[in-house]
C-alpha cells in the first residue's frame, strides 16, 4: 500500500472521529480513532510481520501492548482504546481517542519510514 493512500485513509477516520466527539459520540470516536491506529499498525506489518497480530486493529492493538519492542507511550495509548468503557464516567483515563490514535499512527508511521 502507498504511504499517501494510507495517510488519506488516516484522516478520514480521524476526521470521522472529530466528527462524532463533535456529536458526543465517545464510542464511534473511539471506533474511528482504532480504525486509524489498524490502518498504521497493517501498513507497518507489511514490512514487519509479527506472530498473532491479526488484521483487526482491536488485536493489533491488543498485541501491541504486550510487544517489548513498542514504547511505554504508545502501549498506553493502545490500553486506553482497547479498555471497555461503559460508562464515561466510570473511565479510568482521560478519554482523548484522537490524541491517543495521533500517538499510535504518528509511530508506526514513522516505523515504516
């Protein structure tokens, strides 16, 4: 896949995710927000295949927050947008799903390169 399609494919699920915070729809957010991260995760598993990842980014990044080779930072950030919440209040991270997302594709980006 070229690097510019998966960018465009990026934006348009961060897009998305602003789009639906905007509408205070935390879950799609957070859907649209995993969507980017497993368009970032699979473009670097191109190069970089890893046993068990899977195709879904809920598994990549599920995966990713047990993978010693990932930074703290960027497994927490997995952590906070694979953890079930059911009710916003009772979330145990401060719930920026776009930032979180920034953080992942911005790494596995910048991996690839």
């Amino acid at each position: 896949m070229v690097k510019e399609i998966v960018l465009m494919n990026i934006n348009v699920e961060l897009t998305r995710a602003k789009k639906a915070l905007e509408e205070s729809n935390i879950g799609m957010a957070r859907v649209c927000a995993r969507r980017a991260c497993g368009i970032s995760i699979s473009f670097w598993l191109v190069d970089n295949p890893r046993q068990g990842y899977g195709a879904s980014a809920m598994n990549q990044l599920r995966n990713i927050q047990s993978d010693d080779t990932v930074l703290k930072e960027v497994k927490g950030a997995a952590e906070r947008l694979t953890t079930h919440v059911t009710n916003q209040s009772d979330s145990p991270f401060t719930d920026d799903p776009i930032a979180d997302a920034k953080i992942i594709t911005n790494y596995f980006l910048n991996m690839k390169s």
